[in-house]
C-alpha cells in the first residue's frame, strides 16, 4: 500500500505540518489504521477511500481517531490532486465532521470547515501553572483556547506538558496578536501523544472565530510559531472557517500491511 508524507501549510519540506495519507481502495480494520498511525508517530495519519464521486476520510492520531484535522485534509487534497486525479479542481470529502470541500486555487488548498462555538471559561490558577503564563481568556470548543497578552509570550512558551494533560479541551490552543501576520499561535496535545503540534487546521477553526470578533474583521494572515512554523490564509464566514496554504512531498513509501 503506497504512503505518502506531505508537509502542510508550507512550500517547502520541513516546514509547516508533516501528515501521512494512503489513499486506499477499500478500509483496512481500524486496529490496523490506528497501528500504522502509531508506527508513522506523526501527529496525524490520514486514510481515504473514494466512495461514488467523493472521498470518506478518516484521521488518526498515535494514540486515537478525531473528528477534524486540517493540515492532514490539505495533505490528502494535494496527494490527491498530484498523482490520482490531476485535473480535479474541488474535492469533497465525507468525513466526522460532515462534508469538507477542499478547493484548488493555483498553489494553494482552500478547505472550507466548520467552525467551533467557543464559550468564556474562568481562566484558572491550573491553566497558569500549566501554560507557565496567565492566560487572559480563556475559552472551550473542542479545545481550551488560550489569550495570550503578546506574541513574543505565545513563542517563548514552554509549557508543562504533564499539567497541560489535566486541563479540559481535547488540545491546549494559544494565540494573542501578531506583528507581521494578523495572529499567532501554538498547538499542544499532550492527550493524543502530540507534545507539540507544528500548525494545527483545526485549531484555527477556534483561533479566526475569536479573532474575526474581537478583531471585527473577516480575513486573516495566521502564522503558527512551532519550530517548524506554518502559514494559513483564514477567512470566517460565521458557521465556517476557510483555510488555505500550500503543501510539499516529502517522501512515498511502500507499507507491508
């Protein structure tokens, strides 16, 4: 079975957010999925099967299945878009999430997602002894999303990954505004193996909700500020969140499964 490891969210190899993707003609036992997850130790492994005109697709992280990963859907669309369908322009795939829709725009992925409803939590004495920082709001989606007063605190963050484990949310999300791009932010997921995750999709379907209300605006340059770093190209649209960027083979690969 081919594999294929894609960095997301940059134009260059090891930058952005590595994903592995086997595009596959029938489903393997999910045993199996979530081994081969664990081998690649990525902090997602994509599978996706055509199904009529568009594609199931299912994500696994080392340690779980999820709902929603963006940077592994930009990968699968770009796999996808390279070497089985060349002249696809829109992609639509059948997902936990509903239907993402995946559009090619010259070098870049657009994927059109749903955006979390955030609700304002108590910002907690636990929430600063994990983050090493006092957040200054703190809200949940799927994730604790974390306000931070600057971008030099969001880069020099060194959490404690072992205290972030008992915080609610399924990751630990923590953005504040940026200089050069719009926002900034950084990825933790230490629930799901992930220590550190190098630009999070989904994330930010919790990050541009935030900042297109406090911001009052609907367009945004994100950068995520992990030691690889990553672009996204946002832009809310209320329900949805779109998110654009563009994607770089890193390998291809035979799996004795």
């Amino acid at each position: 079975m081919k594999q294929y490891v894609v960095d997301a969210f940059t134009d260059k190899i090891f930058g952005g957010n590595p994903a592995a993707v086997c595009v596959m003609d029938e489903w393997l036992p999910d045993d199996l999925m979530l081994k081969i997850a664990a081998e690649n130790n990525l902090s997602e492994t994509a599978f996706t099967v055509k199904e009529g005109n568009t594609y199931r697709l299912r994500w696994f992280t080392p340690a779980e299945e999820i709902d929603l990963c963006g940077h592994a859907t930009l990968a699968t669309a770009y796999v996808i878009a390279t070497y089985y369908e060349k002249e696809v322009e829109s992609l639509t795939f059948q997902t936990k999430s509903g239907n993402l829709v995946v559009s090619k725009k010259g070098d870049l992925f657009e994927m059109d997602f749903p955006s979390y409803e955030l609700k304002k939590v108590d910002v907690t004495d636990e929430m600063e002894e994990a983050i090493g920082t006092r957040p200054l709001e703190a809200y949940m989606g799927r994730d604790l999303l974390c306000i931070l007063a600057s971008e030099d605190e969001v880069r020099n963050l060194n959490p404690d990954l072992n205290k972030v484990k008992k915080l609610d949310g399924l990751l630990l999300q923590v953005t504040a505004e940026g200089k050069e791009y719009d926002c900034v932010s950084r990825t933790f997921g230490p629930k799901s193996n992930i220590p550190e995750d190098p630009v999070c999709g989904s994330g930010h379907c919790h990050i541009i909700p935030f900042w297109a209300e406090r911001l009052n605006k609907s367009t945004f340059a994100a950068y995520q500020a992990s030691a690889r770093g990553g672009v996204l190209y946002c832009k809310y649209e209320g329900t949805r969140t779109k998110l654009s960027g563009k994607a770089a083979l890193y390998s291809i690969a035979d799996l004795y499964v």
